[in-house]
C-alpha cells in the first residue's frame, strides 16, 4: 500500500517527479487509495508512492489537489485526483487486464450498486466510527442502516451469478467496494459475515485476489488505526510496516 | 421537460411501459431529471415521461428505485436510476451525436470539474436557498463558496480553449453542468454572470443550443419554484406549463 512515512506540514516538497514514472500520493490506511492501490496492482503498474499525513497537510501539497485529498495521481505534468477517476484513467490508458466492463447495462448495474453501497454501507460504517462510544442510539442506527447496504450486495450477488461483481474475476466495481468491506469485516464487531452467506463467501474468495492480498492489512492493524484516527492521533498514520 | 401531473401518493401506478419504449420518471424543475433531458433532447431519443410528487411520493415508486428518488429509466424490463448513470447509458446505447469522450485524460479533467463544481457551487446553492432568509451569514459563506465554483470552470474554460467544456459542441459534462447553472443565474441576486465574463460567454453560448433551448423554463418560473418549494408546498411541481 506504498509504506513510506506521511509528510506533514513542514515537509520539504519531494522532487519532481521523473518522466514517463507514475506516482501515486496517498494515505496508507485511505480505503479510497485503497481502491486505486487494488487496481494499480490488479494491473500490474510500477508507480512510486508518496505518503501525505492528512491531518497535517503539507501546504504544497494543494498545487496538486486544491481540496487536499488523496488518492491523488501525477505522470509527466497531468495532475488526476478522486478514487474513481484515477482508477478508470489508470485502467484505459495502462495494459494489462481490462477492469472495466463495455456493456453499458452491466456498468449502469455495477454503477447502482456503488451508489447504494456509497449511501449505506460507507456513511454509516464512519457514523458508527465517529457515534461516542455510549451513544448506543446512534451506534445502532448506524448499524442498521450499514447492514442494509450488505444485504443489498447479497441480493445483487444472487442475482448476478457470478462470484465476483464484475464476473468471474475482479473488475473495477469489485476493487471500488472491497475497501469499506474489508474495514467493516474488521472494525464492527456487530457486523458477522457468517449471517449473510453470500457476501461471506465473496469476502473469501477476494482474500485469493492476488491484488487484495499484495494490499492486505490485518484486521488488528485496522482496528488499531480506527481506534487512532478516531481519538485524532496525528501519528496514527504511520503505524505497522514502515520503510525508512 | 415533461410537463404531466406529478403523482403522488395514492396516484394509481402507471400502466406498464410498452415493449421497446423508454420510460423516464421524472419532476419538473429537478436539475437531475434536466441532465437526463438534456442528453435525450441532444440525441434525439424519443420517450415518455412520469412525473413524481417529491414531497408526496406514490409508494409503488419504491419498487422501481429504492430510494425513491429522480430520474429513473425504465426500458424492457431494466430500471436505471441516478442522473448520471442513466445518462451515460442512453449515451451508450442509443445512436445519435456521442456525448463523452474516449480521451481518458479528456474525461478524467472533465469529471474532476463536475466533482470540484458539485462540492462548490452546487452543494452551496441549496445551502443559500435554504438558509433563512435573515441569516446574512450563511447566505454570504454559502455565496463566497459557489462563487469559487464559478471561478474555477472559468479557468477551465480559458485553460480547454474552447467554446464548451466537451469541445465545439456541448457534450455529456456540459449537460451535467449546465442545470445548475441556469438555476443559480436566475435565483441568486448575488451573481451576476457578467462579473465572469468566460463564464458568461459560455451560459450565453449554451442558450442557443437545440437541446438547452428544449428544456428551458424562464428565470421568473425557476425562481416561484425556488419560492414555493423552499416553503414546503406540495404543489409547486405542477405550476407552469401543464399538460393534462
């Protein structure tokens, strides 16, 4: 997931960039750089990574991204940001796999899914999250609503037949939601995969993805991270493997 | 637009779509529903329109999308909903001028603009018109932010060097962009386009296109809609033009 240390503010400016070299600014424990990790990976795409500490920006880093948010993406003087744009960007200009799908009714489908996910499952895995510890109301409405968006993915799932949502390999739709599941499997003790067979078993068959497993964390090291951010602890970022 | 009665609930469901016909579930003055209108005037897709009481919503309405929400396609048996998958689908699918790019860095810099403008100028024109009219405050920070909005697809503009965002002819980007930006020159008093002149030239330009000039409600009745809805009255759907 790219392991280097998270500049902050004060940081010097790395270099510029080398011709031809992509590089990828990130957070290592973003699940939205976690999905242009997957897809980089899936496909196979050398890139440097540069690590940004989000909650002490380095002021030079809003050339790039005027919001500040990563992933952010830079090759040969094109500067792209958004999770999403810099994953269907890598994936139509990089050989490799193709992820993404040309039937137009299939990504309208795999498109609707990650809006409900998105509306579901995402916002109220970080309302959970940010919900005080004994505010067990919001806690549990959070958890309702989340679980919504889980059974809603059982349900496409079935329907779709396949193992994966793009088909019998990953696509891009697949790498676009792993990254919340992977930390809601982790982070909420009250969500059991067990009790929805079906995206059970579509967590265990993404664990055997080569790109999930190259991008992997432990549950432990997830839950370390959530408990960190969430208390605001601006080293949090850089705990697990670092390199040096 | 689609000028029918808005259902509401208790209206009886629709007949089901004929073989072959494209469907739209709609509301009026919905800047959402005026993307996917767009793109069908621009291609000249013919279909029928339902509209939807938003502040009455029939409960069969559920069943075609879950989150009740506009527009939603409906076409042999497949339901598509979201204002920009529905209108990347017909896009796809149906012959007529192609409204996207192949160009991956083309569309990447396109849709990092929609992205910038929605959290700028769109979110913060509902929070404008939603703010008490005597809370001058959070009118002034709501207008200070769309404007950046404004600022920005102006230097866009000056950085594509060309007429439209999508080239010499408006295409999918402008007709996501566009809705919003009619609204926000007839019911902001605040703005005044031609403090930006790129951003003038270009809504000037826009109003003579076939497509805008189809789907166009003058100024005066976008702002009694903006009035009627804000006060919560169920009615304002169905001021204006009116087939019966």
């Amino acid at each position: 997931m790219g392991n280097s240390v998270h500049l902050k503010e004060g940081s010097p400016e790395p270099a510029a960039v080398a011709k031809g070299v992509l590089r990828v600014y990130g957070m290592k424990f973003c699940p939205y750089v976690h999905r242009l990790k997957l897809v980089l990976a899936a496909k196979e795409v050398a890139h440097e990574t540069i690590n940004i500490n989000l909650k002490s920006k380095p002021k030079w880093y809003f050339a790039k991204n005027p919001q500040g948010k990563v992933p952010t993406i830079e090759i040969d003087g094109n500067v792209i940001y958004e999770s999403d744009i810099t994953s269907e960007y890598v994936d139509a200009v990089y050989p490799g796999r193709k992820l993404s799908t040309t039937d137009a009714l299939k990504a309208a489908n795999e498109k609707m899914l990650l809006v409900y996910w998105g509306n579901k499952s995402v916002t109220n895995f970080y309302k959970y999250c940010m919900a005080k510890p004994d505010d067990k109301e919001a806690k549990d409405a959070a958890l309702a609503t989340l679980k919504e968006g889980l059974e809603y993915l059982a349900t496409f799932l079935k329907k779709n037949g396949s193992v994966f949502i793009c088909g019998s390999q990953p696509g891009l739709t697949d790498y676009f939601l792993y990254p919340h599941l992977e930390r809601i499997n982790a982070i909420v003790p009250a969500v059991d995969l067990k009790q929805i067979p079906k995206v059970k078993t579509y967590f265990d068959q993404m664990q055997e993805d080569k790109a999930v497993k190259s991008c992997r964390f432990s549950d432990e090291l997830h839950r370390e991270f959530g408990r960190k951010a969430v208390a605001g602890d601006i080293g949090a970022y850089d705990i697990g493997p670092v390199a040096q």
